[in-house]
C-alpha cells in the first residue's frame, strides 16, 4: 500500500505544472546564486553595496535588493514599457539557423543580447559613473548573461525564436518551443536535488566552464539550436529542407536528451557571469579606449 501511495505521488509531482515564465525566473536566479557562490567576498561586498542603493532606480514593482532580484529585474520591467520599451530589444539577438552565421548581424545600434552584456560591464566597471547607473548595468548586465546562454535568444526559424511554433512538453500542451526551453525544461535541467547546481565550483571546472566572450556564447547558442533544438523538436536531420510544421510535440525521449544540454547551459551562464562580474569589480579600465575615429 505505501509503496503504491509513493509511486503514485511521485507520478502526481511529475506531472505538477510549472510556471512558463522567461527563461524563467527559476533559471535567471539560479544563475545569480551560482554567480554569487563562486565570486571573492570582495566583489560579493560590492555587489551588495551596489543593491542597497536600490531605491535610486525608483522601480518599486520590480524590486533589485538582491543578486537574484537583478537577474530578472530586466523581465520585470516589460511592465513598464513607457520607461523601459528601448530596452526589450536586449535580450536576444536572433539568426535564423538555416543560414550561415553572420557575426556582424542583427545588432543595429547596438540594440542586442551579446552587444548589451559589454556594454553593461563596462557601465559597471565605471566607478565615475552615478550609482544609479552602475546598479542598472549589473542587473542587465547578470540577466542578459543569462538570456544569451538560452539556445532560442539566437537560433530562429522564422519563429520569433521558436515563440511561434506551438508545441506539446509531454504530455503537458499549449506551449511553444521557446517556452519550452525557458520554463519546463531549464527547470528540469537544474531541479535534481542529488545534484544542485548551486555550489562554490573547482578552479579547474569554472576554467572549462566559463570561457568565451558574449559573442562566443551567442553563437553556441545558436549552434545548440541549429544542431538540436529544432532536429529534436521535429524529428528531422534535415531541418532546413522545406518548411517546419507550425505544431509540435516534444516526447519524453527528446526532453531526456534536452535535459543534460539546458543544464550545461545554466551552469556556464552562473559560472561567467561570476566571471563578468570578477572583472567588473577589478581596479583599472577593462579595455582599452579604442582611438576615436572622426565622423561627420
Ligand atoms: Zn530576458
């Protein structure tokens, strides 16, 4: 009789909903958390008396005392979209995957994922810089790190990034492919408690796990999207060959096989953004002035 009450509630929490919000909430905090445990108390003092000024921001609906908070203070504000709308072009940068990848694209003004994380650095890096400002570019800064790291802020299909196609997560129905990947799945990914993902990591695992530039991550995010994501999600080694049905549904075999590669995902995303963040908060200029170029 136990045995069968155990089995059963096991098949309930299996199935218990998960909330489907952007690389979700969950995901973004865990990253911060894995960022927090793997920085210098230094650097850990400064965040903090950074977060204290919170109140400088004047964004009460989205609150940013915590390293947490910053990581999806930048989701929070698209309520807000009368102050904060020039910034909802920042959280991705798109390209389609049936074309070759063109590092130059798709980042007019500046107006992207990986162009944004640089900017947000050097803003932080900044100690001239008001307050303010330096607290606003550590939370962009921290959740775009994340957003870059989500295959679907770079792979597209000519799907807004796989929003547009509809998709079944198990059993579970009425999502998309991109919510997908930043709610059931990422929270999967990182949700074995016999394995958390949140912990100070060895010199030699955050050497493998948080090279790159943001460019670099971008474009293995859409190297995951282009060589998994959609094959999986359609079951086709031929993606770019014909049109993709606008409706799909991924089985417990394609999650099981998701699941490894989004929680690789998150621990790099935590790992570099302590990394991001270590640089930040060292003394001296992070790069140097590029020499003005004259334009009329
Ligand atoms: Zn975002």
């Amino acid at each position: 009789m136990m045995k069968r009450l155990l089995a059963l509630l096991a098949v309930l929490l299996a199935l218990a909903p998960v909330p489907a919000v952007a690389w979700g909430e969950y995901a973004h905090r865990q990253t911060a958390s894995i960022a927090e445990a793997n920085v210098s108390p230094e650097v850990r003092a400064k965040i903090r008396a950074l977060l204290a000024r919170q109140k400088d921001l004047a964004t009460p609906d989205c609150p940013l005392g915590t390293l947490q908070d910053a990581a999806v203070w930048p989701d929070c504000l698209r309520g807000e979209g009368w102050r904060w709308g020039y910034t909802f072009a920042w959280h991705y940068r798109t390209a389609p995957v049936c074309k070759a990848f063109d590092p130059r694209a798709n980042c007019a003004g500046g107006n992207c994922v990986t162009a944004q994380i640089q900017r947000a650095q050097r803003v932080l890096a900044d100690e001239r810089l008001p307050t303010h400002e330096r607290l606003e570019a550590l939370a962009f800064m921290v959740h775009f790190a994340g957003d870059v790291h989500m295959p679907l802020h770079s792979g597209d299909n000519e799907d807004q990034g796989g929003n547009a196609r509809k998709a079944d997560y198990g059993i579970k129905p009425g999502l998309n492919l991109h919510s997908i990947w930043d709610g059931p799945l990422a929270e999967r990914a990182i949700s074995d408690p016999a394995d958390p993902v949140v912990r100070r990591y060895t010199p030699a695992e955050r050497a493998e796990l948080a090279g790159g530039s943001p460019d670099d991550w971008g474009r293995e995010s859409w190297e995951i999207a282009r060589s998994f994501v959609y094959p999986t999600a359609f079951d086709t080694e031929n993606l770019c060959d014909g049109t993709l049905p606008e409706k799909t549904a991924l089985s417990q075999e394609d999650i099981v096989r998701g699941v490894p590669i989004a929680r690789q995902r998150v621990l790099q995303s935590g790992l570099r953004i302590a990394r991001l963040l270590e640089e930040a908060f060292q003394p001296g200029p992070l790069v140097p002035d590029e020499p003005r170029r004259r334009r009329n």
